[in-house]
C-alpha cells in the first residue's frame, strides 16, 4: 500500500483539487493542490521514457518518472525536455514525450494543473472576491 501510494498520490491530489474547485476552498489551498498536480504529472507519474532511441525510428520503452523525465539511461534523461525546446516538428515531439494514452492523459492533468494554478489567482482578481 506504501508503494501504491508513493507512487500515484497524484491522483488523490487531481481529485482533491477538483473538490477545491466546486466547494469553493481558499485561493492557497487551491493554488498549491493546482501545483502539486502538475509538478507530479511533470516529473512524478509512473510512465514508458518515450526518448528517440539510437536509430531514430524507435522509442525507449523503460521505466521512467514524470511526462518530461526520460529513463536510467543517461542520454535519455534529458531528451525528451530539449524535443519540446529544441525540434521544429509537431509529430515528432507529440510521439516522443506522449508516446501512449496515459501520457496523454498524465499530460493533460500537467497543463490543467497549471491552467488552475493561473485561474486560481485571475479570477479572484477580476471578480474582486
């Protein structure tokens, strides 16, 4: 059970948020469940690394931590963060760091986090409450 919840208390903290959001909860508790979801998405989830192997027709299927970590192997580690910054082609990048459907879906919880992080401050700014 300690490994379990070592290693997806992400999603405890997806539906926390969730519940912060339609009961209204204070703005910090918002903002740092908002965070805590998208730095686990980012770096945390259990995931396939999805690095462009040597070749440059495969990727790695190992183990890795988070959307934009890669796996043990040294050159990977990095690689999949530089795709983003670095390739020009949309294709690649989206079948390198969102290999599978629960990338996709890790990812998603990534950038709602963030987007709920932002609304979390905004709204209470432009709604004056």
């Amino acid at each position: 059970m300690g490994k379990a919840m070592r290693l997806y208390w992400g999603y405890i903290a997806v539906a926390a948020l969730i519940v912060a959001w339609s009961q209204q909860w204070a703005l910090p508790t918002v903002v740092a469940l908002s965070v805590a979801v998208s730095a686990y998405a980012a770096f945390q989830v259990p995931v396939w690394c999805g690095a462009v192997n040597r070749g440059g027709k495969t990727y790695c299927r190992n183990n890795a931590y988070g959307v934009l970590m890669g796996c043990r192997n040294r050159q990977h580690r990095w690689q999949k963060l530089k795709l983003i910054v670095l390739r020009s082609k949309v294709g690649d990048v989206s079948r390198a760091v969102f290999p599978t459907a629960k990338e996709k879906f890790n990812a998603a919880l990534a950038v709602g986090g963030l987007l709920s992080a932002v609304a979390a401050v905004i709204v209470p700014v432009v709604t004056g409450g």
